[in-house]
C-alpha cells in the first residue's frame, strides 16, 4: 500500500466518502472544511491508485502527554476491512509522529467500540483515562 499526505482539494473530496462511514451524521462540506485546516494531516492509503483508506491526525501540546499525535480518524473503506490495511496506516501514522518528535500518540474511542479497544491494546496502546464532554 502506498501512504502519502492528502493536501490538496480534489484529494480531500476523494477521502470524504471513506470518512462518511465514520462520521455519517456530518455534513460532506464540514468534512472537507476540517481537513483543510492547518494542523491537520490527512494521510490516504492508497491499492493500484485506489484509495482505499485515510488516517487524520492532529499534533498537540498539552500537559498530560507533552507533545503528541492525536489519531482523530482512521477509517478503511467498508470492502476493504480485514486487509490489513488500517494496520498498515497506524503503522504510517505512528512513524510520522515519531518523525515530527511526538513522544505520544492518543486517541478517543467510544465506550461500545470493544473490537477497536482490543485492537489498540494488541498494539501496546494503553487505556489511561476518560474523554469526557457535554455539547454545548
């Protein structure tokens, strides 16, 4: 699989029906608008010139982990499941943090996601508290 960066529009718009199976309730135009801001990367997995899968990551600082990649959305296009392919993006993901000086990389889950939080602790991904948020 081929692993690069989506910067520009056109290839943004190709990732948005990818990230719609996570985040079916948003709107395609505030998508595009999110991955268009600065700070984040959106990182597209690529088979014989098909995307097939996109990561989007956010570099932060905050106190509790210093400086960190914050792992927003990793999604592999429904028929290509079970590939492979999401590992082959965490595995992208966590070398460009390390290459950007990241000493962490975190993630949210929900609570119901058990398969996602098995995956994640089979990668020596650690469970070390709650998101907790009310809408406003």
């Amino acid at each position: 699989m081929e692993i690069r960066e989506l910067t520009d529009e056109a290839e943004r718009r190709e990732a948005v029906p990818i990230l719609r199976q996570l985040w079916s309730d948003v709107d395609p135009t505030d998508i595009l608008e999110w991955t268009a801001d600065d700070d984040y990367h959106l990182f597209g997995g690529f088979v014989d010139g098909e995307l097939v899968g996109v990561a989007g990551v956010l570099v932060k600082h905050v106190l509790h982990h210093a400086r960190h990649a914050w792992l927003y959305d990793l999604v592999v296009d429904e028929p290509q499941r079970t590939e492979g392919y999401g590992t082959s993006l965490v595995e992208f993901v966590e070398q460009w943090a390390t290459d950007k000086g990241c000493e962490y990389i975190a993630l949210a889950s929900p609570l119901a996601k058990e398969d996602v939080h098995r995956y994640y602790t089979n990668r020596n991904y650690k469970r070390w508290g709650y998101v907790i948020e009310k809408p406003l």
